[in-house]
C-alpha cells in the first residue's frame, strides 16, 4: 500500500474518535497480511481511566477478528505524538517488526519508525 492511501485510511479512522474530553482525536490503522486495513480510534470515558487508545482499539479489533499477522501500524493526530507506552507494550506483543507509521494531520507528514526504536527491551 503506498504512504497516501496509509495517510487517508488513518485520517478516515481519525473521524471516528469519540474524546468529548480530552478533544484529542487520535486515529489508527493497520494492514494485515491478506490486505484486509483495520482502523481504531481512541474512545473516551466518563471513568477517565477507561478510555482505549487508538492503536489498541486497531490492534485488538484485528485480533479478536482472527488476524495474527500484519503488514503495518500507523497512527494519526494533530502533532504527529508517537504511541504511548501502554500502545508500545501491546504493538512489540502483537505487531512484531512490522513498521509503525506516524502521521501528523496538520503538516500531512508521515514519519516511519519501529518497535525496536520505541521500546528496546520489551517485556515479553
Ligand atoms: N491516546 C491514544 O489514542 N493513543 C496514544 O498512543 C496516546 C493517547 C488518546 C487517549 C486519550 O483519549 C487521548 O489520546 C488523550 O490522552
């Protein structure tokens, strides 16, 4: 998939952030290995605590469809913020080597990074 249709499938999952709180949209997606993209989207709650970040929502909505293996992780926001530590722990878990792809939707940037470079030494 070329770096346009990532940035699109991100931004289009972006819309469905549900954050009356924070009013920090965050989108993510991500391609598993047949081509089927999977988007997440943060989801907030009255119990703060209990929100899901972006790429988690991707990550478990792909697995709980049956998918184990993936092509790529993007996210999207604002400012181009890279995955919290919580989203970092699930992705070297479940994404293994697979290039994460953070997205900026003001500048329209797409940075490539990797677990290796976000989180060395996971706990595994
Ligand atoms: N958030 C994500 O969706 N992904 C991250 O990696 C960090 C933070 C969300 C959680 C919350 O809804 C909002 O961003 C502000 O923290």
């Amino acid at each position: 998939m070329n770096k346009q249709n990532i940035i699109d499938h991100t931004l289009k999952a972006r819309k469905n952030a549900s954050a009356p709180y924070s009013k920090y949209k965050v989108g993510a997606a991500l391609e598993t290995l047949d081509g089927t993209v999977v988007y997440g989207c943060n989801v907030e709650s009255k119990a703060y605590p209990t929100t899901l970040c972006a790429e988690r929502v991707a990550i478990f909505s792909a697995i709980s469809s049956g998918y184990k293996d993936f092509k790529w992780l993007s996210v999207a926001t604002e400012d181009g913020a890279y995955p919290c530590g919580s989203c970092r722990q699930i992705i070297a878990e479940y994404l293994g080597d697979a290039p994460i792809f953070v997205i900026n939707s003001r500048t329209m940037s797409l940075l490539e990074t990797s677990i290796d470079k976000l989180l060395p030494h996971p706990f595994k």
